[in-house]
C-alpha cells in the first residue's frame, strides 16, 4: 500500500487544491487508486473506501440487484416511509438466510474471476424459493421468520 499527496494549483484566485491518494495492488494484478480532499495516509484512505463500498453495494442490492426499490414508484411519503422501514428487515433476512445456508463458504467465481452470485442474491434466491414452496421450512429459516412463542407451539 502507498499514500501520497498532490498539490493541484488554483486558478482565479481559487486556493490549491491538496489531494491524498491511496494506492494498492488488488486481485488480479490491477491498481486501485482512491483519491480523498481529506488529509490522512493511503491505508486510512483505502480503510474508508472499503466503508463505503460496502454501502454502495447495500444501496445497489435494495436498488437494481434485488430488492427493486425504485420500481415501486411509491409517491405517498407515508407509504413509501413504512416501505423503508421494511427495507432493512428484508435485508437483514437475506443475509441470514444466505449465512445460514453458505455457513463460512464464499461464493464460486467464474473464469473472469467475478462471483458467480453475491452474497446477497443467494440469500434472496433462497429466501423467495422458500417462501414459495410447500415444503417443510427448515429450523434455520423458521427461527428467522416466526417469533419464539410460535416456533414453540404456543399460540
């Protein structure tokens, strides 16, 4: 891992811009270079990155790769409030379910070296088939969806 900063001049009396890199080889061979105003060291720079990679995933799996947020074109802000209160529970099950079901394994790659599905879409595969089968729900996913007095019997 390398950091280092440049200094990109002003113009029109606009003051110099510093700009902190951070810089590593990642798989494959290939060079991430992250660029920050923030002052800090390239590992720091790289640290936050991963932060908010992670969070952009999350926003694209609620989004385009899952959950289709978008195409629900709520206009009601009550409606569309209690949609996103119940949009991190979903989350929440998917990735459960997904844990459940791949326990400490990653998911396979393909030959160009992507993830033949994420994490996520494997929990939500898994989730819808067992939502839509008749079949026996396993303890894993009942202890998930049913709250303790039922799982017990007790009504």
């Amino acid at each position: 891992m390398r950091g280092f900063t440049a200094v990109l001049p002003g113009r029109d009396g606009h003051p110099d811009l510093d700009l902190h890199f951070g810089a590593r080889r990642i798989r494959g061979g290939e060079l991430l270079v992250v660029a920050s105003s923030h002052p800090g060291s390239g590992v720091r720079i790289l640290r936050l990155y991963r932060k908010r990679w992670l969070t952009e995933c999350l926003f694209a799996d609620s989004k385009t790769r899952g959950l289709n947020l978008e195409d629900t074109r709520l206009s009601l802000a009550r409606n569309l409030c209690l949609l996103i209160a119940i949009l991190p529970l979903a989350i929440a099950l998917v990735c459960r379910t997904a844990a459940a079901l791949m326990g400490t394994k990653f998911p396979g790659r393909k030959a160009h070296g992507y993830l033949s599905k994420s994490w996520f879409r494997t929990g939500l595969d898994e989730t819808r088939r067992l939502l839509r089968s008749h079949a026996e729900i396993p303890p894993s996913f009942r202890k998930l969806v049913m709250p303790r007095r039922q799982r017990q019997g007790v009504v």
